[in-house]
C-alpha cells in the first residue's frame, strides 16, 4: 500500500509540476518568513514566445496568471526568500484539483525597473546536491525533494545563489 501511495503521489507531483524537473512536495516559505519585493509587481511579457506573467501582492506573498497565446490561464502563488543578494521564489500552482498535489517549484529572479529574469533553480548540479543532503525521489531528470520545508530552506541557504543552481535565466520586460 505505501508503494502505491508513494506512486500516485509521485506521479501527481510530477504532471503538475511539467516546467521544472527540481519540485518538492513541502511548502519552503512559510508566511512569517516570506519577504517581499514590490519591484516584481506588474506584467511583465517573455522576450521569446508570447507568453504574459501578471504578478500581484496577495498578503506577504504574490498571485501570479501566466497566460500564453490563447491557452487558460495558470495560477500560482509565491513566497519570496532572499540568500543573500539571491531572491527566490517558492511557486506552487493555485487549483482546486482534488487529483493533483501541490507540488512546489523554485525559481530566481532579478527584477528591474523594466526587466525581470528568472530561472528555475534545477541545475543538474542542484539535483545532484539536493541527492545527497535531503530525502528526494528520482524519476527519470526529475527529482522531487520530500524533506520537511525547513530542511529544503536550510539547504537553499547553502546552495540557493549559486550560479552554478540554475540554468540561462530569461527575461521579461515590463509591460507598457
């Protein structure tokens, strides 16, 4: 039975969470611990592609609708940390669907006046690390990390702003 679970739970985690291949199944921000940077406010649109982040306050943390062409709408809500100079975002996407986990994905961001890169912080070299430090489940390039949220903040504090933790950052640019 708990290899069943485990499965179905693995297995929920992972389609929702289809954009970034370092997910983890614990909340890694709580609310009292959130920070917060009004320089992410806004809408900003992908330099490649059409697609369009809208990024609102909602109380210590942030709504944020990605919508690309004409497809639905994705929801998600963030909390903020910072590592050092590093913010990074704790995403977890914002649906009712009772046949879905709330998987949460990470990201780094650098906000401008007009500009906002991100990237989601699951670098090969992230994966390997977060392999060796805390419980997680590997499943093909995926790696879900199943430590308590506290254990993944502690971990992102070692390894969180290193460059070596994302991939090419994109960017945004404020919508007029």
């Amino acid at each position: 039975m708990r290899i069943t679970t485990l499965g179905l739970t693995l297995a929920g985690a992972l389609v929702l969470a289809g954009c970034s291949t370092l997910i983890s199944l614990n909340p890694i921000i709580t609310e009292q611990q959130a920070t917060f940077d009004p320089a992410l406010l806004g809408a900003w649109n992908a330099t490649e592609g059409d697609g369009i982040f809208v990024i609102k306050q909602d109380g210590a943390g942030y709504g944020i609708v990605y919508t690309e062409g004409k497809s639905v709408a994705t929801k998600f809500d963030a909390r903020m940390m910072r590592v050092g100079s590093a913010e990074i975002l704790d995403l977890v996407i914002d649906d009712d669907d009772p046949f879905r986990i709330p998987a949460h994905l990470l990201a780094r961001v650098w906000p401008g006046s007009s500009t906002l890169r991100w990237a989601f912080l699951d670098s090969d070299w992230l994966k390997e690390q977060a392999a060796k430090q805390l419980p997680s489940q590997k499943d093909g390039d995926r790696t879900l990390l199943t430590a308590p949220g506290p254990a993944v903040q502690a971990f992102l504090m070692l390894r969180g702003a290193d460059e070596r933790a994302y991939s090419k950052p994109q960017d945004l640019v404020k919508a007029q």
